[in-house]
C-alpha cells in the first residue's frame, strides 16, 4: 500500500473514504474523519428513521461514552446517560454486587440507547454538511483489492431512480453481518470463526420504572434473565428461549410470569414492576470473526467483521473500538504518509475483538442453560459462579472487561 491513492476531491461523486453503512459505527467513522479534516460519503440501504428506530444495544463502556464526549457528540448522553458504577448477579434467590469504583479504578458503564447515539451521530455530520445517501439499492463494489490497480476504489448503487458511482481512496464496510460489504471479498480471502448458541432472547421494551438501580444478570433453574433498562421509565427485560421461538406465543401475561420466576429473590423483599409492553422480539445468539478485516482498500467495521452475544454488552463498544483505529490509521496515511498503520488494522483490532469474544462467551456459558445440560454441568456452573462473586480477583477480572479494556496501542 502506498502514499499515491490520496488525490484531491474533483466535482462528482468523489472522496477520501466512502463508508458503506449509517450504523454506529459508519456514522462516528465519518465523524472523527471530518475532525481530521478527512472527507467521506456515507451510503445506506434503509431510511434514516429506520436506522433510528432500530432497538440494539444499550450500555456503553466507559472508553466508549469518554470518545462520544471528547469528540463532541456526548452533549445529550452527558444529560440523559446513566451512569452505573456496579452490575448484579442473581443465583440461588440471592444478589451479588460488583462494585466498579473498587473493582475497575472507578470507572463506569452508561446507558444509552444505541437508537440515541445514532441520532446524535446524524445530527452531527449533518450539521456538518456530511453527505449521506439513504435509501439505496442495488450496492456493489468494485476495484478494492490488493495488487497493482490503478483504479481508485468504487461504490455503485442507485438513489432515487439515479444510477450514482463514488470513487475514494478507501472503503469502510460498516454495514453489519448481513451487508454487501463481506460477501464482496473474494471467496477464501477470509477465514470465518462461528459460533451459533442453541437459545436466544425474548426481550421486551416496557413503560415501568426500572426495578433495580444496576443492571441484574439471573442464573434460574429455567433459565437466563436480565433486567435492564433504557431510562428512568423505560426498562428493557430478556428470558432465555428457544432460538426459532414464536413470539405470538408469548403474551404478556406470560412474559411477566416468567420473569417474576426467574428473577424472584429468597426472601421475596424484591419486587418486579410491571408494565404496558412498546416492544418484545426474539433474537438469536451467535458469536461471530472473520479474519482479517481488511482485504486490499476494503477495511470491516462492527458487525460486518464480528458478532458477539450480548451477554457482555460488547457489540457497540467493539464498533467504535474498530472506527478509532481505521480512523487513526486514514489520518496518518495521509498526514504522515505511513501507510503501515491501515496494513496493520485488523491484527489492531482483533485483538481486543477476541478479548472481548471471550469475555461474551464466558458470560454466556455461564449464565445460560445449555440443551445438553445435566447435573454435572449445573453445579459446575454454581460453582463458577460462586468463585466469581467470592473472589476479589475473580471480580476484578469481570470488573475490568465489564468496563472496557485499554485500546490496543495503535502505534
């Protein structure tokens, strides 16, 4: 790779990096580039209120809310952001607490809806004149991979009734795990790491005040729960399920039910509030790596280049962790003509991605009931349990991945 592909924007559809995907993590790629005076154009396939609309993750890493406000776009999380300096686990009817402020050097988790920091993300590079098709169909691309090429790289697709083409420098494949972007590099260019969990989440949207101040993760003899939240009226529930679960055969009443069981305390003291459910879904759980994330000018991002169960709360943080390093590694092949930053970003990145593909995992086997479960098995998993809520070391470890590990050195 070398220093030549920088060429100065000409009238047209032209830029230094075009990004496929108004996600997360192609919506703050585009914002920290525009801090470095980089320029990009974003393409999506979906309208913005639909990239707005959608319901995903809702805990933010320490590292991840830091990066929101130092960049500019943390105004509104500063205000509505929640902040907890603690998680809880539930087993046996009894509560275990892990305090960040002893374990993890006093940093914290917020709570923020993925859906809000997008619509910051958008108003952002809007205000800054970012250019954004929506609604586009028919995406390729083309003239990405490695060797002597002299092409600049393209993105077509059409917009409106419009056939429209941007040549760039780079492309960035934000567009999740079921984009163009992956699928457009060459057949054994990758190796593909999958795991598919034989159970998912029904989770539920519901209008009740939260009924924990911190986020409880239940390990119940009928399976996983978790009590969240998405603001001080608004609390997001999960139950462990089957993975092809027909959601019409959950009503309400039911769900309640279950989550009462599950998340019940042996004393009976604690108590469940209830109330209207906005939203319930279930979905399945996988863990996912391609390797690398990079092929030629193509670099992936978030969930095109991995999935993590969301046990750990990593997807979104994983996001912004990759745009960090790709954004770093743009600007120093342009302002410094070091080209081996972008060489190295996925060995950058996945590092940290397999960190954290072991901290989800391991929260994961931990926490759920297995199909092929016996009894040998549930009381290897109380006792994993116990040993994590018991031991200061145990708890740090949880403490520091639960937070957000360093960023890899990018140097």
């Amino acid at each position: 790779m070398s220093a030549e592909l920088h060429s100065e924007n000409q009238l047209g559809l032209r830029t230094q990096v075009g990004i496929v995907g108004a996600g997360p993590a192609g919506l703050l790629l585009s914002h920290l580039l525009y801090l470095q005076g980089i320029e990009s154009i974003i393409v999506e396939a979906r309208s913005r209120q639909y990239v707005e609309d959608r319901v995903r993750a809702g805990v933010l890493e320490q590292g991840t809310a830091d990066l929101m406000i130092e960049s500019g776009v943390g105004e509104r999380l500063k205000h509505e952001g929640l902040p907890h300096y603690g998680v809880n686990f539930r087993f046996g009817g009894h509560t275990h607490r892990f305090d960040f402020r002893e374990l993890a050097r006093g940093r914290a988790i917020f709570v923020y809806p993925q859906n809000k920091v997008v619509a910051d993300l958008f108003d952002a590079r809007l205000v800054a004149g970012g250019r954004i098709f929506f609604e586009t169909e028919d995406l390729s691309l083309a003239d990405f991979g490695p060797g002597g090429s002299k092409s600049r790289p393209k993105i077509r697709f059409r917009a409106g009734r419009q056939s429209q083409e941007i040549e760039c420098d780079f492309i960035a494949g934000c567009d999740g795990f079921h984009g163009v972007c992956r699928p457009s590099i060459p057949t054994g260019a990758l190796s593909l790491f999958e795991r598919i969990y034989p159970f998912g989440w029904l989770g539920i949207l519901a209008e009740a005040p939260p009924s924990s101040d911190e986020l409880i993760y239940a390990y119940h003899d009928r399976g996983f729960a978790l009590l969240s939240m998405r603001s001080p009226t608004i609390s997001r529930l999960y139950i462990q399920c089957k993975p092809d679960e027909r959601i019409n055969e959950w009503p309400d009443d039911r769900i309640w039910q279950e989550l009462h069981a599950r998340l019940a305390t042996a004393d009976g003291q604690w108590k469940l509030t209830e109330g209207p459910v906005l939203q319930k879904g279930v979905t399945g759980m996988r863990s996912f790596v391609a390797e690398p994330m990079q092929y030629g000018r193509l670099f992936l991002a978030g969930d095109a280049a991995h999935i993590v169960p969301p046990t750990g709360a990593k997807g979104l943080n994983l996001a912004a962790a990759d745009v960090v390093v790709l954004a770093r590694a743009v600007k120093e092949f342009y302002s410094s003509n070091r080209p081996d930053l972008l060489e190295n970003y996925s060995k950058i990145c996945l590092r940290r991605v397999w960190k954290a593909q072991r901290f989800s995992w391991w929260m994961t086997s931990m926490l759920h009931l297995f199909d092929t479960d016996n009894a040998f098995d549930r009381r290897r998993q109380l006792a994993e349990l116990d040993y994590v809520t018991s031991s200061q070391a145990a708890q740090q470890t949880l403490a520091e991945n639960y937070v957000g590990l360093p960023m890899e050195p990018i140097e």
